[in-house]
C-alpha cells in the first residue's frame, strides 16, 4: 500500500474530487494549507504600505491506495491539476506498512475499501 500526498491549488480541487470518485477512489483527508515553493512573492500595496505575501493557500489531499492503483492515480492528479504554471503542486508518494480499520479489526487491502 502507499500513502499519496499531493498539494494542489485550491480551484483544482473540486475536478480532482471527481475523478478520484470516478476511479473508485473514495476514502479521502482533505486539509487547508499554506507553503511556497517556486512561485515568487507577490507585493501588495495597503493603505499606502506595501507588503509581501509569501505563503499561498493550497489545498493537501491524501489517500492510501494499493499498490496496483498508484500509477492510475498519479496520471489522475496531474490530468485533473496541471495547468503548466508554477505553483501547480507536489505529488508525494510514501509506503504504508499497515492499515487496520477500527470498526472492524480489519487489516490491510480490505481495510481500504
């Protein structure tokens, strides 16, 4: 099994949402964040004072999925969020050594589903 994290813009969200689900991907963490990478530093002006705003607010979504699904998935988070600008995000892929659901006790693949 392994863990998919990606980081995404926020308006890349909602088709990705629905091509997982299309896929059979179901069991999703979705959380709120901010980080900078490439992107540059915008400058704001307020009030006649200027600003830096260095963090942009992202969009963290991870899913534990069987090996079999990861390249499928992958190909899926880039159709649904690439638009060839930076500041597209992060695939981050990692193994889960286990996963037990804990309703039922269940292990493994049958815990994912």
């Amino acid at each position: 099994m392994k863990k998919i994290e990606t980081i995404i813009r926020p308006e890349a969200f909602s088709t990705l949402r629905h091509n997982l689900d299309e896929f059979g991907i179901n069991g999703l963490t979705v959380s709120e964040v901010a980080g900078c990478g490439l992107q540059k530093g915008q400058e704001g002006i307020f009030r006649g004072n200027r600003y830096e705003i260095k963090l942009y607010p992202k969009i963290k979504v991870e899913m534990v999925v069987e090996d079999i699904q990861v390249d499928s998935v992958i190909d899926i988070i880039i159709s649904s969020c690439a638009t060839g600008q930076v500041g597209d995000g992060k695939i981050f892929i990692s193994t889960v050594e286990e996963v037990i659901r804990i309703r039922t006790g269940e292990h493994g693949n049958a815990a994912l589903a």
